[in-house]
C-alpha cells in the first residue's frame, strides 16, 4: 500500500512541477494537468491514512505534512479555477511542504 | 440571412438578428452618468428585469433599471415569443421531480403569466400582436405514443386544459395523435417590451442602457465608468446570474438553440406547434421543434420554426449549418414555407430540475434576487419573476416562492445534475499542453476562428472576411474554461457554464462579467479563401 502511495505522489509531484513552472511564469495553468494533480496526490494520502491506521510504526509525520500541502492545494486551485491570481509563494509552500512529506515517506519506507 | 444590418446598427447578441430584432427599431436610452439612489437596482433589460421593473413601478417603488445593450438586445430579442403554460418540459416529470403540487403550482404560474401579460397590454394600451390561440403537442418519431397519454392525465391533474385529437392541425404530413391545449398566446416581443418600458418611464421609473454593472453587491451596482446606484433591492436579472461563481452554474447548462423565420401563404391554422423531443439525441433533454406564425405583409405570414439545441460550446465545426440545415429541412416536411428570411439563434439556459430559478440569490443577502433558468420558457419565467420578486419585495407571501426559489435542489434530478457537471469536468481535461485546433495562423481561413497556442498560452483567432486576425484569450474569465468558436453568431463560446464573447472578447453572455483579453488585429497580407 504504501508502495502504491510512494508512486501516486511521484506521478503527482511530477505534474505538479509542471504546475509549478506554469505558475512562476504568471501563465495559464492548463486545466487537464490541475485535475489529475489533485486527485492523484489525494489518492496518495488515502492511502497513507489506510496505513497509518492499519500499522505502527507509520509514517504519520510525512502524513501531516500532507495533509497542510493538500490545503494549500484547494486554495490553489480554488483561486485558480476563480481566475484569481495565484500566490507564487503560497505554490511554493505547497510545493515545498509536499517535497518535505515526500522525502519522509522515502526514509520511512526504504531507510 | 439578416445580419447585423438592423435599423441602429446595434449588436445584439450574437452576428445574427432575429425577426424582431431586423425590423423593429432598438429600445435605447440614455447611458448612467450619475450616481443614484433608489429602492431597487434591476441589471438586466429583458423582459424579466424589465417585468420586475414594471411591477414594483405600479406598486409606488422608485426602480432603475441598468442594460449593458439595449431593452431585449440579449436573449429576449433571440426568442420566438411563444406564450404557454404546457412547458418545454412535460408534466409527468415535473410532477415526478417536484410533486402533484409543484406541478400544479407550475401550471398556475404560467396560466397566470399569460394572463398577466395580456392583463397589461390592455391596462397600458400596448399594441403588441397579443393573439390567443391552440397550441398543438405532436410525437417525435424518436417517442412513444404513451408519453403522449402520460402527458394528457399529468397536464389535466396539474389543471392544464388538455384535449386529445387524432389529427393534428395545420400539418398535412403527419397523423396524429397530438394534444391540444386552448388558450396559449403569442405576442411581438419588442413592441410588448417598449410598452412596458414606457409604461415604466410613465411611473417616475428610470432605465439606461449601455450601461454596464462591473460589480454587483447588496449595496447596489458600480457602472464601467464608475457611477454608483446604492439601493435597498438588487435584482439580478441578466440571463444567467453575473455576479455568482458556483451556487446557481453548477444547476443549470446553457443550450443553443436555432431558429428559421421562413415565408408562408396566408390562409393556413394559426397556432403554436411543439414535438415531444428527440429522445435519440439526448434522452434527459431531448431537443424538440417549436414554431409559430408571424404576420408579415398581406400575402404572406412568417413561419417561425426552431429547434436543433445542443449544449453551448459543444458543436463541431460549422455546426450552425448542419442545425440550420436539419431545421429547414424538418420545417420543409411540414409546412409549405417558401423563401427563408431569417436564420438566428439563442440561448437557452436548462436547470437540472426543469423550472426556472427565481428569488434570493444562495449564499447572498436576503436583498439579492436573481432570475434565470428560463428552461425554453422566458416570456412566462420573465412575467412569472415580475410578479414573484415584487412580492418577495414587498413582504406579500406567493405561493410560488419555494417551487422557484433559487436555493432548491430536488434530488430526483440528481442524475442529471452530475451529468451536467461531469460534462463542465470533461471540459476541463480537454485544456491540456500543445493542444489547439492549429498551431499557426495561416492554417485559419477567412471567417474561421481557432484555439491556437502560443508559447504555453492559448488564443482564440478568428480571421475577419477582410483578412483581418483577431486575437483574444481562449481562457473565460468565470472558470477558466477553453472557448469555442461559434461561426454562426461569430462568438467565442464556453462550454462549461455558457458565457460567449465578440470575436473582439467582448462579453455577450454570463456567467462572465467581463471580456477576454484582445490582443491584436493583424490584416494579413495573403487572402486565405474558405
């Protein structure tokens, strides 16, 4: 299970980079690519909330972080989807905070 | 086909000009250029806004009423201003969606928007072509006899004076059965709107059109030019609401829907013709014909036919044609119409739950109303919210309030409002990388407008029949849909919740309050022919 988490979040971070890119250039941010983003890193977390309650020791501090990167997503995409301006360094934030709970995930599993 | 070649010269909107539209002269008055106080602020000059208006102008109210175009230059001057209450809709599923009593209470409003309307011609002496007639309900070969005969018992429960007849009348090429309901009514849209507006101006009541409302709260509106009108009421009544994000968009799908007006030897059955919808195209919203007559001189009548919708923004490329061409061609079979005159089209905003959305506006103060949803059936949701928000106004309890309120939503239509917003998803997927209709300009021939993608961004260019390039932002400004192009009104369309533009990105329709993005016009030296 969280082997199929670790590659939802992997397929997600990449698009998400993508995004990333879009949004530092102030431009569009193609729709196709915002909603596979958000679904598949929302598929990841379920996941790691089935693990967490099925198992200890569980990663519950990459979790969090996800949870709080998850939050900052929906206020992205709802500004996005609004045609509000959207806050570079709150995407960075978000971005930032994703990489962090990913790369616990990582040590958690494989270290 | 008449263009925009109406006596003003005024746009309305869309490239096309409806009947009404080609030969009557544009209600105009004078922009806002002051700030005003008032009890109620009405945005929108169709016949909803301006049937508010009227209303609460009788009742001793100081309105004003602000148009971004002229009186009816939207879609009240695209309607062919039939007056029924059989709705577009049938009452088996408004009873099975809203119960006995809604549909009794939907049949009661309509009846009485009719009468109403009639009531005012006569009260202010509006000559208007006000004319009571049958209207006639016949198969579409793609629908069963029994819905025919569900539809006579729902109609007659709901109060609906309903006969069955074996024939029907004024068609030749078709037998029957076919369900007459007396006492439906047909009118002049423009000449009734001009009476009404004047009847408005008679009491102490103010219009401006070219004025546009760029924010809209509970306070009142601010113009484009930044006049204030501060009120106690705000009606919003603008086709589809411009001032809501979500709550009332994610309930309703705009259609297009196409019209011929086509010459006709006098002497034939005047009445209102409609078909029960072609099930084969979509079975929740099945498209259906309506046509009417229209005097025209003295040999001739005008035959109105229309029909042919598809949702906004989702036909191919040239879709006009094939639908215009399937209307003529549907007409054709059944009337003995000679030339065609006019071809037009509309829009047709369709709530999941069959009626219209008229009252406080969700998630809003209790002083913001909105009218749309007008399901096929605006001349009598416009009349019904004229007699509906005035009450709300002015505290008088109306039976109607709940079945129309705009805060509703009626799980028995549940699968046809996933359907609708699965459909606003779709759209959204279709928005990915490097795609576009073309990747330069030279692909798009004269009077042909493409998504084409520029360094990451996509562009609507449309190419003028003098070679110029139009280049507006493909991105709408609502909720970040792609447009489409739209050849027969030469507008960029949404498909997601229906706000069209000019070629030039000017805003035509809602949900969108403001225009695309123009980014050039480029006369291209090389003549690309069609």
């Amino acid at each position: 299970m969280i082997i199929a988490a670790i590659a939802l979040f992997s397929l997600a971070a990449i698009l998400g980079l993508l995004l990333f890119g879009f949004v530092i250039k102030g431009k569009h941010t193609p729709k196709a690519l915002v909603l596979t983003h958000g679904p598949l890193a929302i598929a990841g977390i379920i996941l790691l909330v089935i693990y967490c309650t099925q198992n200890d020791p569980d990663p519950i501090d990459s979790l969090i972080l996800f949870l709080i990167a998850a939050s900052g997503g929906l206020i992205l995409v709802a500004r996005d989807l609004m045609g509000k301006t959207i806050p570079k360094w709150l995407a960075a934030i978000h971005g930032l905070l994703a990489v962090a709970g990913f790369s616990l995930l990582l040590m958690f599993q494989f270290s | 086909m008449k263009k925009n070649d109406n006596p003003d010269g005024i746009k309305t909107s869309g490239d096309t000009l409806s009947v009404w539209s080609a030969t009557t002269p544009s209600i105009k008055y004078e922009p806002l250029t002051k700030h005003l106080k008032t009890d109620v602020v009405i945005i929108g000059g169709g016949i909803a806004g301006v049937s508010v208006a009227y209303n609460l102008a009788i009742q001793g109210k100081k309105v004003v009423v602000i148009e971004d175009g002229y009186i009816a230059s939207g879609e009240t001057g695209r309607t062919t201003a039939h007056l029924v209450n059989v709705l577009d809709d049938r009452y088996y599923d408004l009873e099975r969606i809203h119960g006995d009593e809604g549909a009794s209470l939907a049949a009661e409003s309509h009846t009485q928007a009719i009468d109403f309307i009639e009531r005012t011609i006569a009260t202010e002496n509006i000559d208007c072509d006000f004319t009571r007639l049958n209207g006639y309900l016949f198969l579409h070969p793609s629908d069963k006899k029994e819905s025919l005969e569900k539809e006579y018992l729902a109609a007659r429960k709901a109060g609906i004076k309903v006969e069955n007849l074996n024939h029907i009348p004024g068609i030749t090429s078709e037998s029957g059965p076919c369900l007459s309901f007396p006492g439906q009514g047909q009118f002049h849209i423009l000449k009734y709107m001009k009476g009404l507006c004047e009847a408005i101006i008679k009491h102490k009541g103010e219009i401006y059109t070219g004025t546009h409302a760029r924010q809209i709260d509970s306070t009142g509106i601010v113009t484009d030019q930044g006049y204030k009108v501060t009120a106690d009421h705000v009606v919003v009544a603008t086709n589809t609401p411009v001032q809501d994000q979500f709550a009332i968009h994610t309930k309703q799908t705009a259609y297009r829907t196409y019209v011929i007006g086509a010459k006709i030897k006098k002497g034939g059955t005047k009445a209102l013709w409609w078909d029960t919808g072609d099930f084969d195209v979509d079975k929740d919203v099945a498209p259906y014909h309506y046509v009417r007559l229209q005097e025209m001189d003295e040999a001739h009548n005008i035959l109105i036919a229309g029909g042919e919708d598809h949702v906004t923004g989702k036909g191919e490329t040239n879709e006009e044609i094939h639908r215009y061409a399937a209307l003529e061609s549907w007409t054709r079979a059944r009337f003995p119409i000679e030339e065609i005159i006019y071809r037009w089209s509309g829009q047709v905003m369709e709530p999941a739950d069959s009626l219209a959305f008229i009252g406080r506006n969700p998630m809003d103060k209790d002083n913001v109303y909105i009218v749309t949803g007008d399901s096929g059936n605006g001349m009598t949701h416009g009349t019904i919210a004229g007699i509906l928000i005035t009450d709300l106004i002015l505290g008088v309890e109306n039976s109607w309030e709940k079945l129309y309120s705009p805060s509703r939503f009626s799980f028995k239509s549940t699968g046809h409002y996933i359907k609708n917003n699965m459909s606003v998803i779709a759209e959204y997927f279709k928005d990915y990388p490097m795609h576009a209709d073309v990747s330069d300009f030279s692909e798009i021939k004269t009077t042909e407008g493409k998504i084409i993608e520029i360094k990451g961004e996509k562009f609507g260019a449309y190419r003028d029949e003098e070679n110029h390039l139009h280049v507006v932002s493909a991105i709408c400004p609502h909720m970040q849909c792609i447009v489409k192009w739209n050849g027969g009104e030469k507008s960029w369309d949404c498909p997601c919740h229906g706000s069209r533009f000019t070629y030039d990105g000017k805003v035509l329709n809602g949900p969108a309050n403001g225009d695309l993005p123009y980014y050039l016009s480029i006369k291209q030296p090389k003549i690309i022919q069609s």
